[in-house]
C-alpha cells in the first residue's frame, strides 16, 4: 500500500469519526432526539470496504451503520437532516439514524434480519449476470440470531456474490461475547460452507489485503465469503451506555488507528480535521434549515370506496383449483421473465427425484421443468422470506410458498420489520413487490400445527395486502391482480378449497353478484326480497356459508345476504356498511380464532360509523385444532353451527 493510499484511508477515517462526533454534540443540545450508535473507533472497516466496491454494488448495513454509509456517500446534509428528522434527509427523516437508504445502501435496526435479504439481492445479481456485489455488516451480538445462519447456508449453497462482514467488538450493547458465545466463529463459518477471512482494524494493510480477496473472489467466481474484523468501539453503545473498565476502554484508545496517526502527524491531521469540521457545521447548517418531517395519519386507517356489482358471468373450468393456481403462475413467468418462486419441494431436481412433486399441493407441479427460476429451498421460513425481500428489491418479481399457512409464525419479523417497512421507512423510494403464497385451515386432518388460520396476525401491517381465495372468483383473475401489485402481498389458498372447482351453481331464489373492485367482493343476496341478516365470510368457508343459509330458508325462512371479500388486507368497509345499513343484523364467520380478529376489526368500523345494529354474533375456533378428524369437523365452522348462529342472529333482532 502506497502513503497516498494510506494517507486517504485514515482522512476518511476522520472525517466518519468527526461526523460521529457532531452527533454526540447535537444530541446533548437536543437537536437530535431518539438514539445514535456511533462507529467511533470502527471507522476503517467501511472505509477499507468501499476500496473494492463499485457505485453499483449494494452493501446492507445495521443499527452501527453510519460510517458504512459515509464511506460511500458524500451527501451530507442528508444524512444529518435525516438523523434530525428533516425533510432534507436521505429518506425524508422517515428512517432516521439506523435506516438509510440510497439506490445501492439500505440498514435497518432488526439484528441479522438483514443477511436473507442479502442473498437475495445476491441471487438477483447471479440470475442477472451484472457483476454486482453485496457485503452485508453484522456485528457480533448478532451472532445469537439463527436467521444469519440461515441466509449463510443459502449463500453457500447457491453459490452467490456476496460478502458478510462481521465487526467483531466482542461486546452487544453492554453483555460481553464471552456470556453468549460458545465455540468458534471461523468453525461456525467454514460449517456453512463459506471462505473465512480474518483482519482487524488496527492494521490498515492487513485490512485492504483482506477485503480485496474476499470481494475479488466472491465478485470473479460467485463465492460467498465471511470476513471477521477484531475491532473496538471506543464509546458508548448508544450514547452514554457504557460499563466497560476504563482502562480498558484507555488501553483501546493508545492502540487506536486514527489516534495514533494524529499522534505522529499533529498538524497535517489537525489541519484536515479542521477542514472536514467547517464541511460538517455547514452541512449542518443547511439540515437545520430544512423543516421537520410531518406525516399525515390515514384517519384510523379506514379507506371507503363504494362499489357496484354486476351478475357473475358463468365461468367454466374443468380444473381444480390447485390447477388454476398453477395455471396462473405459468401465465406469469411466461409474461414475466424476472418472475422466481422460491419454496420447500417445488423443484423437480435430477437426479435425486425420480419425478415431479411440485409442492405439498401440487401447485407448482412440472413449472421447473418449463421455467428456470423455481427454486427449492431449505426448511428456512424466515430466510426465504427475507430473500424474497431482496429479490423484489434486486427488480425480480418474487414468489415464495410457504408450505402450510401455520409456519407463517417464523415469516413474521421479515414481513413486519422488512418487507412492509421499507416503503415507507425509505420514504417511498423503493417498493417491493413480494407475493407470499400459503395454504390455510383445517378440515384435513393434520392436527394441531399445520391446519390453523392465522391471517389475523397480519391483519393491519402498513403496506401489506392479504387477499384471501374463494370458489367463486377466479384464482387466474385474482393473480392476475397481485401481480401489479409493488408492496407485498400475503395470498391466503385453503387446502380444502385446493381440490374444489370454481361454482356455477346458483341457489334457488338467490343471485350471485361480483363487484367491481380489483379485488372483487361476492354478494350473494335474495333475488326478490330485502334479506334479513348479513353474513360476512371469506376463503373456503363461502361454500359452508352457501348450504347454511339454504338451510335458512328452508327451516325458517330467514333470507340471508352474504358479503366475501376477496380482499381481507386492508379492509374495504364501503360493501360490509352498505349491506349491515339495510340488515341492521350481522354474523361474521371466520376459521381462525376471534379475539382480536378480522370480525373484531369489522365490528370496530361499524361502530365508527354510527350504524346501530340489532343484532351482531360471530363464529370462530377458539381453540386448537385437534388431530382427530370427526372432532376437527366439529370444532370448525360448518353448515349445522352457521344455521345455528343465523338462527340466533336473526332471532335476537
């Protein structure tokens, strides 16, 4: 390494640690609120990474991430007016200090959550052929996440350009490695199949030397590579957190990279100091101009649009619904080369299977035998999800099947925290068009763990739609739909409705009518008289709901109208208030349980828009699914316990 290259290194080391510096003296004048996690003493590890990377390559960065960011972006005043929470910052002070984004830098505060959508982006590169690299920084509290490990094993087996980098301060906030770590790091590595590196801030050459194999090899031969970084952050976790001795804390600072060179070179580096300052006060002169963000709340949430209906136009197939599932995915990757789908057992693989198995439910029967990106993954819920977070964001139109709606638990975090956030926390520049595919409830038998519903769970998320399968839509239409979408969609697919063809039938004295909504809502109402109750009901139970209220009729001639959306995420109320206005009586009728649910949401808007009614029962399961199929049936709506309630709802008027 040349003086001149090491003379930069360390300029740009300080000029991170004065930027670091004036955070510390913002946040006591209380121009900065919230937290900051400052990388003083860290500074060399972006610095030295951004000698090998290209304008073009992505680096993922954590809640440490300022100097990651610095070390490739010189726009100022936005990252100051971000971390004041101004519209001038970089994601309208939307993000704030652990959440930048540019068109090739992204961190956010979640621990390890950022290495899946890391490989990801990896794997978008690797399909693309453009030479992009990814490095994603974790720190080594981190280390006690298992999604990290998870996206390791991913990157190794599917042999991806992309670099994990680990800074290792031996310390997570205030709790030392030695409490939470057990054996070692380059074991645990080298166990994923990942070439190990190992360097250390106090070495700028070692570090230069280190960085540039791991990025040439991962870059020139699609190697995932792990670099750990012994370093040291001389300050605080956030602020003035701090326990550590002292001395040790001293022993750090005399061993300090930046220190010492200011040390052995006074006035040059004073001198440049001062200069970077004068930068930095007038940057942030400029960011504290610059007004404070201001955001407009939805009003609770509610959207109305009104909607008109017409007849249901006679659709006839011959295929199963699982079949037109298919059949829409088909139509998708043939209309859309960037189109992946990504899963456990959706890929026929030769030589180890004899033939197709195409999923549980054989939705994605023979597609890889047409189409070159459909993926099988590892038992890996939390990691192919946030993969397909980074494909989106790698402009790939990821599709990910979750094998049974029940292991959408461990999805959580990456929808919640990832997928649904990044719009609005990066302000709106970047979308990501994510379809989540999974199957849900009973009536099949398996017990316990793999029949529930539970799309309650993610009822609400910003930015998240939910749109739930019926036998009277086509599931052609509907996908058709979700894939214009350019935030993440969760499509819901009953395993029961999987075997079912789309209705024709008509009941006798009633009318089947769609709306006109990209998702359309199912009213099936009296065709010549007003109805009595309102039923509200979504997915598979449509067909239960059918046969109870012919029941209805027959028994008691109670006139029912029922209301199922297609769209349950987020809630158009405009057809449920316009029906329950002329019934002034409602049940609602939902597989999963009711506490807190769709029916309690529903219940909720009625009451925010005055509407009275005379009677309101629902239906739920609220309790386990049991294994025995007879004491499934039982447990679950059905068409005895529908014409039970509606007897009970109407009666109760």
């Amino acid at each position: 390494m040349t003086v001149k290259t090491k003379d930069t290194i360390i300029k740009k080391g300080f000029f991170i640690r004065s930027v670091e510096k004036k955070l510390l003296d913002l946040f006591k004048k209380g121009q900065i609120n919230g937290t900051v996690h400052t990388c003083i003493g860290q500074e060399l590890t972006g610095v030295c990474a951004a000698e090998f990377l290209n304008d073009d390559d992505y680096v993922l960065s954590n809640h440490r991430g300022h100097g990651h960011f610095l070390a490739r972006n010189k726009d100022l005043v936005g990252f100051f007016a971000e971390i004041m929470g101004r519209k001038a910052g970089v994601c309208g002070g939307m993000g704030g200090s652990q959440h930048f984004f540019t068109k090739n830098h992204l961190s956010n505060g979640i621990q390890g959550g950022m290495t899946p959508i890391g490989v990801g982006l990896a794997l978008a590169n690797k399909i693309k052929k453009n030479n992009k690299l990814v490095t994603c920084f974790i720190g080594d509290g981190t280390l006690g996440q298992g999604v990290i490990y998870e996206a390791f094993n991913l990157a190794a087996v599917w042999q991806l350009p992309i670099v994990f980098v680990l800074e290792n301060n031996k310390i997570a906030q205030s709790t030392n490695s030695q409490q939470t770590f057990a054996g070692a790091i380059e074991q645990r590595v080298k166990g994923f199949g990942l070439t190990y590196f190992k360097s250390n801030t106090w070495s700028i050459d070692d570090l230069l030397a280190t960085f540039k194999e791991a990025t040439t090899l991962s870059r020139d031969k699609n190697q995932a590579t792990f670099i750990e970084i012994d370093t040291y952050r001389l300050l605080s976790h956030s602020k003035g957190d701090d326990n550590r001795d002292e001395k040790e804390i001293k022993e750090h600072e005399l061993k300090d990279v930046l220190n010492k060179a200011l040390q052995d070179n006074k006035e040059v580096y004073n001198t440049y100091i001062n200069e970077v300052s004068k930068e930095i006060d007038d940057a942030v002169a400029v960011a504290l101009a610059s007004p404070y963000t201001n955001y407009q709340l939805k009003e609770n949430n509610i959207y109305k649009t009104a909607v008109s209906y017409q007849k249901q136009q006679q659709q006839k197939s011959d295929k199963r619904i699982n079949q037109l599932i298919h059949e829409a995915l088909k139509t998708q990757f043939k209309k859309e080369e960037a189109s992946i789908m990504i899963g456990e057992d959706i890929e026929y693989m030769t030589p180890w299977s004899a033939k197709p198995y195409g999923g549980a439910f054989k939705v994605s029967n023979n597609l890889s035998e047409h189409f070159k990106n459909v993926k099988n993954t590892p038992i890996s819920e939390a990691a192919i999800t946030g993969v397909g977070t980074g494909l989106a964001l790698g402009d790939m139109q990821p599709i990910v099947e979750i094998m049974f709606g029940d292991f959408m638990t461990l999805t959580f975090d990456q929808i919640y925290n990832h997928a649904c956030k990044f719009f609005g926390m990066y302000n709106g520049q970047v979308s990501v068009p994510l379809v989540i595919r999974t199957p849900m409830g009973g009536k099949r038998g398996y017990g316990p763990t793999h029949s529930q519903s539970l799309e309650k769970h993610f009822l609400g998320i910003t930015d998240l739609s939910i749109v739930v399968l019926n036998y009277r839509v086509s599931p052609e239409d509907l996908y058709k739909a979700v894939f214009t979408e350019k935030n993440p969609t969760l499509v819901i697919e009953n395993k029961v409705l999987y075997t079912k063809k789309l209705q024709q039938d008509v009941l006798l004295g009633y009318g089947v009518y769609v709306s006109n909504e990209k998702y359309p809502t199912v009213k099936i109402t009296p065709q010549k008289r007003k109805p009595d109750v309102t039923i509200l009901c979504y997915g598979e139970l449509l067909e239960d709901v059918e046969k109870a209220i012919e029941l209805a009729f027959e028994e008691e001639e109670i006139f029912c109208e029922i209301i199922c959306p297609s769209k349950i995420n987020p809630i158009n109320i405009a057809p449920i208030l316009t029906s329950v206005t002329a019934t002034q009586c409602l049940l609602t009728i939902e597989e999963g349980t009711s506490i807190a649910s769709y029916s309690s949401e529903i219940a909720a808007q009625i009451i925010e828009n005055n509407i009275q009614l005379k009677s309101f029962n629902r239906l739920a399961n609220n309790t386990i699914i049991p294994s025995s199929y007879k004491a499934e049936l039982e447990v679950l709506p059905n068409e005895n316990s529908i014409l039970k309630k509606i007897k009970e709802t109407y009666y109760a008027k």
